[in-house]
C-alpha cells in the first residue's frame, strides 16, 4: 500500500495509521481508478475555479444526478466540533447496512472495530486541511462482510474561511467471505 506521506501535507498520523489497520489507504488524487470519483473531482475543482473550496449552495445535483447513490454530505459544526450525516446515498446506505442520515458520525458504527472513530478524525482532518482526499482498499462492513472501496472526499466552505460540508463519493464492491 502507498504511504500516507505522499498524499498529505502533515497532520494527524494516529489518522492515517488506524486507516490502515482497517484496510484503507489513502490514494493520490490522480490515481483515482473509478469513473465516479474522478468525475466528482473534476467538478469539485471546475465549481471551486481559483479558490480554496466551492461553496455547497454551487454544487448542482442535476449535474452529477446519476452518482447520487453513491453520495454523502457529512455537516462540520466547530463550536464545539461535531459530525452529522446530512445525506447518505442508496449504494452507500446498502454498503453500511443503515441510514445513518441526521445522526453523529460517532453514531453511525456501520464498521467492524472502532471505524466510525476513524472516519470522524479523518472528516475532521479534510476538514481542517480544507483540500481534497482519496481513499482506496477492503475493509469489513458489519452488514456487508469484506467490500473494496474507492472514494474521495471534497470540502465545502459556506463562506470560504473553514470547511462547513464535505462532499463523498464511494464505490464499493462486496467480495467474497473468507
């Protein structure tokens, strides 16, 4: 697997590691491998022009209404620091067995081990970079068993200074139980 390292200008390292102690790596951005992925990035990045981050009010769902299903909006609250599902996609609800929609991240354990730990810091951590990240490997649902998964996760800023939204786009195949 690729280090963290080239993906990451510093930070949370326990983020990175306890990632890949489930399974999960962090991937180059333009060695994104799914057609979703890469087209939610170059959005991301056509909609955000020269800035830091596009604000969530100018991303259109009719122009990427067929990746709907794979889809997630995570809302930051930073005072006191706070994750919540604001939308979760049929093919992500499938992949983590429940609808995890309007509750905590710390709420949601969709995974095996202590994951959804894992996803709130490392939500938290695009949020504080206020940049762009992929991820990529197997992993074990509770619902689902082992699945390979491929997504990237972009910030959002309502008013350009912190990141209020996180915009995540997953694909993920079921693999057969060992």
């Amino acid at each position: 697997m690729m280090q963290a390292e080239t993906n990451r200008g510093g930070g949370d390292a326990e983020v990175f590691a306890e990632a890949d102690a489930h399974g999960i790596d962090f991937r180059r951005l333009k060695e994104l491998r799914q057609p979703l992925c890469r087209d939610m990035l170059a959005y991301w990045n056509e909609v955000r022009g020269t800035r830091v981050m596009p604000r969530p009010d100018e991303i259109d769902p009719v122009r990427f209404a067929r990746h709907m299903p794979n889809l997630l909006v995570v809302q930051i609250d930073w005072d006191p620091f706070d994750l919540t599902y604001r939308l979760i996609g049929g093919d992500v609800v499938d992949a983590h067995g429940a609808n995890f929609r309007g509750r905590r991240v710390l709420e949601s354990p969709s995974h095996t081990g202590r994951f959804s730990e894992v996803l709130f810091r490392f939500y938290k951590f695009v949020a504080e970079q206020q940049r762009p990240y992929a991820v990529a490997g197997t992993m074990e649902y509770t619902a689902r068993g082992r699945v390979s998964v491929e997504a990237v996760y972009l910030p959002l800023s309502l008013d350009g200074g912190r990141a209020d939204r996180i915009l995540g786009a997953a694909i993920s195949t079921e693999l057969p139980r060992l």
